[in-house]
C-alpha cells in the first residue's frame, strides 16, 4: 500500500458508451489531469522518503550551501559564547586569593560609635601537614570523600556520573570541596558550580596535590563551631592529629558530611553510625581489611573545657544571624558596624543592675523610632544565663496591650473624651477586677486607660470587637498568636516578647507602622519604593488622640514614677498575681521597653507592679540618655483638668547641701522639696518634705543594702583568697 495504489486498475471497471471500442475508444476516455495529480504525489513521496533516510551527521545532509553557511554561524556562536562565558567566570572567580592563606572566619561587631562589642569566631589551631600525618587518617577522609583524588585533575568526571546514578553523594572532589568552601559562597547555582570547577583547575596547577590536601584538612568544618583537622583532634579527642587511632580518624572523617547533624558531642549514636559507613568504604577501597574493620571500636570522646573560647553578649547573640545574612559565607574576617549605642548601653547596664530585683530578672531594650536597636540588657547576668528575655521570653504583657484596644476604639471613631461604664463585671463567666477593687459609674477613655482601669478595657473590646484590636495589633507588627473573642485579650493575656512589644509602641511614636527592629543600620527607602511599598500610618487626629492618653497614663495615671521633666509617653503593665511587670514608653527619639520577672514565671517579692520599679528604670535611663532631670514622683494629685502637657515641678531653685550636725546629715532643696540626707547603721537615707507630705526613699534604702551586701560578700572572698594563697 502507498502511493503506488493510486495506479492500479479498478476492480470493477466503468461501463464503455456505446460506439466506442478498441484502442481509440480507451485512449479517449484517459483522464490525463488525474494522471498528474498521480505522478505529482508520486515525486513528493520519493522526495519526502529521500529527506527522511537522510541524517544531520551524514555528509549529504549538509551538500545545501544553506545549511553550511547556518552550521557554521552557530558554531561560532556557541565558540564565541564558551569564550566570554570562560572569560567571565576567570574575572569573577577568586583565583589569585586561592593561593593566599585562608583566614579563619570571624565576624566583629562593633558599636555605632566603632568600639568592639562582640567576636564570633571559630575555633581554629595548626594547619596540618599531610606527609606527617599516619596513613589511616589520610585513608579514611580519602575514602569516604575522594577516592581518586591522587588521579584526577581537580574534577573527576566518573565520580559525577556515579553520582549521578546512584543519587549519592555530590561528586565533588577534595580540590572542589575546598573551592567551595573557602573562596565562594554556598548558593546551588550553575555559575557556582562553574567557578568551583575553574578554582579547581586552577588550584591542581599551582599546588601539589599534598598541599591541597593539607589545606582541605586544615579548614574544613568538624561541628561545635570546630575548623581544621588538628583543633578537630583536639576538641573531640585531645589528642593531636598526628597521633590519632584509625577509629578517631574515621569518626573525623564521616563529621564533614553534615558537622553539625553528626557532632559526636551533641549526637554520639550518629556519628557512631556514620563512622561505621566511612569504615566500610575504606574496606571497599582496599585501604583496611574486613577483619581490620570489625574490630573497630568507637572511640571514646575526651572534650575538655578551653578558656580561650570568645563569649557573647545578649545583643550580640541577636545581631548575628542578621550578621551573617549580610556577610558571605566562607573563609574571611567580616568587620560590621551595627546600631548599638556604647553610651546608651552602659546607662542601661548600670540602671538595671542598680534596680533592687531581688532574685528577680529583669530586661530591658530601647531603640530609635525607625527601629535601630540602641540597647538592650536581655537578663542580670549573661555568663550566667545567656537566655535573652528581651528577644526569647514569651510573657503576658498585661495592661501594655490596652495600646491596641484603644488605639482600635479611636480608629473606629470614639473619642478618648467618650464615657464608659467602669461598675464591676457582674455577668458573665469572665469577671475581671480592678486594681484594689475601685470602681465608679464611668469614665471617659483617657482616664480609664491612664488610671488602667481592667473592667472598662474589657467592656471596651466587647464594643469595638476583638477583631478590630487584633488587626491593629498585626498593623503593628505584633506576630504573636492574639485569640479571637476573648475579652481576656484586653488584659494582655497573650504572650508576646518584650522586643515584639516595644515595636509596636515605636510605631505609634514614629506614626509609620510596622517597625522593624534591626540591629544594623538600613538606606533610606527611595519615593518610588514608598510610592509602592511604603509604611502606612495613623491619621493625625487618631495619633494625636493616642498620645494624649498615653501621656496621660504618666502625667496623672499609674506611670506617674516615669515621669520625666520633658514630653513623654507610656503605659504599665502588670499581670495577675504580679507575675510580669512592665513599662513601655517613649520620649525624643527613644522607645524603651523594660520587663521584670522570674524565669519559673512566680509571682514576683513585693507585689512589684509596673508603676512602680520597671517606672523608676525607665525614668533613670531616659533620665540619663536623654541629658535631662526627672521631675518629682509625687502621690496622685489632686483632681483637676489635665492641662495637655507634662507636668512641670515647682518654681523654686535648688540649693547645694547644708551640713547638719556632724557632717553626715545634709538638707537641701530638689525639685521644689526639701531633702534631708542622712545614715542609718551606715546606710544612706533619703526623707523628702514636701506639700504632699514626707515621703523615704525606700528604693535608695534596698540599694543600700545591697550594695552592703554585695561589699561584705567582696570582703570574704578576698580574705578566703588571701588565706589560700598563704597556704600555698
């Protein structure tokens, strides 16, 4: 069957007309147009046949002048490709640095004013040298890594096809290996891998192949923040790599597929279980015998404590994974200047370790209004507990999330001159309190936030909804998981961190949310990028609504100890059973948050309330941070209009001191009161006159002693060191 089909004869020919017979009949009726239509099929099946046997590597494929002249113009193209692709890669790739020395890699941060506050760095030693290290630990990193590495050129192609086909093991060689991770950064992309491969090449012709080993062992990767085979050694087995049994080397060898997954320090039975695979490829590559390799034990770890290792601090701990997504990965000292203020972080330190805390922790963050984090004290003692309480702990922020119920009310139109019932909650199964159990029929909004009132707070989410106050927490920034129709919620209930807190309280003074906290500092964002993808913000009315309650809350509300001499802004925050206790506020251009708490979550020694210690730190610090004096805490004035501004201390001058009696006595007069300063059994103390009546300084009195303390404490340990000494 095909087109010859077309020419055989009908089965059942036409009937001939009448009159027409013989040859002349038939010859008349041939239809000569169908006969070459036939014959017209007929040449472009055997053309078609002709082209099909035809192939593109046969020679008379290419007899077309055409096709030549189009073989050759893509071969030059891809010639001319592969040349400027090689070019490329020979100007981009490191191949002059992969010569030098390789530096350990170190991250420094420094303060914004350039002063170093934190090293992370690796614990490196010696490199090695190959020629002195014993056969079997060559023989066990050979074999699991690099079999043919004495044989190949730097790339072993059988080794990727073998990976390829077993789905096995990357392929790469040593020489590879140590591209990689030394010159170039660890993205999974085709130019990588090409520049890994020039490296390569051009690493196995300058270098020995002893010497490229050595470098490879002396900085690879072992886990516990451990580089290099010899301080590998002598991490995990005290014992110097020239000295090492086969079953340590072997251990050794299996760490460099996944070093932190097979840290025998952290995962023993796992890097018991990959030394048993790296055993068995040096029987299968005729370097140990099988016997050899069942007698193998595994070794027995022998890591002792070293004295040189760097330590941290808790805003270091924080920055360096920002850190190390602005650096590249590898092999190289990276220097960053970061956002933390040396004299700002030294207020905060000296405040808080001043604050008479008992056995309680305490933390505290403050940050510009962008959200550059400026300071931060993540507990009392980092050598003791590095645990961050500033970023890690997640505690209830208690009557510090009111902001967002508020601020929720205002952006759906209420007013803080708008009333609300402050009656105690007698329906329900949710039956808040007041603090000390006072009520009243109602208050407007301003003074039911600044008075802190529970059971107004929670009426007030039932009429917004707590969808509301959840979308203005997310607005924000607030991540934290918030639950819907919980009228709890309006209590600060939800656990969030205090960084995540004072964020948002950033956001309502710089009137652009959300803010970000950072700990290095960002460029400007550019009119089309805020155009597009800009902050958004409060409208001026609600903003300005917000920041009147808050200042409120200080001025004549529960924050009256945060009181400050200049604009402030603020709320407490203190939750059941004075478990967590809080102050959040701003003022100029910082937003400092400070937390108090123990770590078991037990109610704090004292009944220690927001308004009152973490009140006084915050004050001190803004006190010193901002250059300026604190205006008098005071009890709870008098009932008059709140005059819109910060309260101003009365005008009378301040006096030096007056010495009284025998000299340890003196009087003068501060901030419009009249202090007299005396001792007590040694002890400072403290008593102000003033129209309110005469008030001690109890916070003085606990520092007091606490500093005795810690003196008398000093003086023993000095004097059990002396006589230690003078025996010995």
């Amino acid at each position: 069957m095909g087109v010859f089909d077309s020419f055989r004869r009908k089965s059942q020919p036409e009937a001939e007309p009448a009159g027409h017979r013989g040859y002349y009949a038939t010859h008349e009726a041939l239809d000569y147009d169908d006969w070459d239509a036939r014959l017209d099929r007929l040449d472009g099946a055997l053309d078609a046949e002709e082209k099909r046997r035809q192939r593109w590597w046969q020679r008379d494929y290419w007899r077309s002048r055409r096709k030549r002249w189009w073989a050759v113009r893509i071969l030059a193209a891809i010639v001319a490709l592969l040349i400027g692709l090689f070019a490329w890669l020979a100007i981009t790739a490191p191949l002059s640095k992969s010569l030098e020395p390789i530096a350990a890699p170190q991250i420094t941060l420094l303060a914004a004013d350039g002063t170093p506050i934190a090293r992370n760095g690796a614990i490196t030693d010696e490199p090695v040298e190959v020629a002195a290290l014993p056969p079997h630990v060559i023989h066990a990193f050979l074999a699991t890594e690099d079999r043919r590495f004495y044989s190949h050129w730097g790339v072993d192609p059988r080794g990727i096809a073998r990976a390829a086909l077993t789905g096995t093991g990357g392929g790469s060689t040593i020489t590879q290996q140590l591209a990689k991770f030394t010159f170039l950064t660890p993205e999974r992309t085709l130019t990588r891998k090409a520049r890994e491969a020039l490296i390569a090449f051009w690493l196995e012709g300058w270098l020995t192949k002893d010497e490229i080993l050595g470098r490879y062992l002396s900085n690879a990767y072992f886990g516990d923040n451990v580089y290099g085979l010899r301080a590998a050694s002598l991490h995990y087995f005290y014992r110097k790599p020239e000295n090492l049994k086969a079953n340590q080397a072997a251990m050794l060898a299996g760490l460099l597929q996944a070093p932190s997954a097979y840290a025998p320090t952290k995962h023993y039975d796992r890097a018991e279980r990959r030394m048993r695979i790296v055993v068995q490829s040096m029987v299968d590559a005729g370097y140990i015998t099988e016997a050899e390799a069942r007698a193998m034990k595994p070794p027995a770890l022998d890591v002792r404590t070293r004295n040189d290792l760097p330590t941290g601090t808790y805003f270091a701990d924080w920055a360096l994974p920002e850190a190390r997504e602005l650096t590249e990965q590898g092999y190289e000292r990276q220097t960053l200047t970061t956002t933390l203020d040396s004299r700002l972080q030294n207020i905060a330190r000296q405040v808080t370790q001043r604050a008479p805390l008992g056995e309680a922790q305490v933390a505290l963050v403050a940050m510009r209004r962008n959200g550059e984090v400026v300071a931060m004290i993540g507990g009392k003692d980092y050598a003791k507990s590095p645990f961050n309480r500033v970023t890690q702990a997640k505690r209830q922020p208690g009557s510090t999330f009111k902001l967002f119920v508020y601020l929720a009310a205002l952006r759906a139109g209420w007013s803080p001159a708008d009333r609300i019932a402050n009656s105690a909650i007698t329906e329900g199964s949710y039956r808040p309190k007041n603090s000390r159990e006072r009520y009243s029929d109602s208050l407007t909004l301003e003074e039911a936030f600044a008075q802190s009132s529970n059971v107004a707070a929670v009426r007030l989410l039932g009429e917004v909804g707590s969808e509301k106050v959840i979308a203005t927490a997310r607005d924000l920034g607030v991540r934290a998981p918030l639950p819907e129709g919980d009228p709890s919620l309006a209590l600060g209930t939800s656990t969030m961190t205090l960084l995540e807190l004072t964020s948002a309280y950033a956001a309502v003074a710089a009137n652009e949310y959300p803010v970000e906290p950072h700990a290095f500092a960002r460029p400007e964002r550019g009119f089309f990028e805020n155009l597009w993808d800009g902050p958004s913000s409060l409208s001026s009315a609600t903003h300005s609504e917000m920041e009147r309650m808050l200042r409120a809350a200080i001025n004549k509300g529960t924050g009256r100890a945060a009181m400050l001499s200049g604009p402030n802004f603020g709320k407490t925050g203190t939750t059941q059973d004075n478990r967590d206790a809080l102050f959040v506020g701003y003022a100029g251009d910082l937003v400092v948050g400070v937390w108090i708490g123990n770590d078991d979550n037990s109610p704090l020694q004292g009944g220690i309330s927001g308004g009152g210690l973490p009140a006084r730190i915050w004050r001190d610090f803004m006190n010193r941070a901002m250059n300026v004096r604190a205006a008098p805490t005071q009890p709870a004035p008098r009932e008059q209009q709140d005059p819109g501004t910060p309260i101003e201390p009365l005008d009378v001058p301040d006096l030096g001191d007056i010495p009284l009696g025998d000299g340890n006595s003196r009087l003068r007069i501060r901030d419009g009161e009249a202090v007299f300063s005396t001792e007590i059994d040694g002890i400072p103390v403290d008593i102000s006159i003033g129209d309110q009546g005469v008030a001690v300084d109890e916070a003085a009195i606990e520092e007091a002693r606490r500093r005795a303390d810690e003196r008398r404490y000093e003086a023993v340990r000095n004097r059990r060191e002396e006589l230690e000494d003078a025996a010995n």
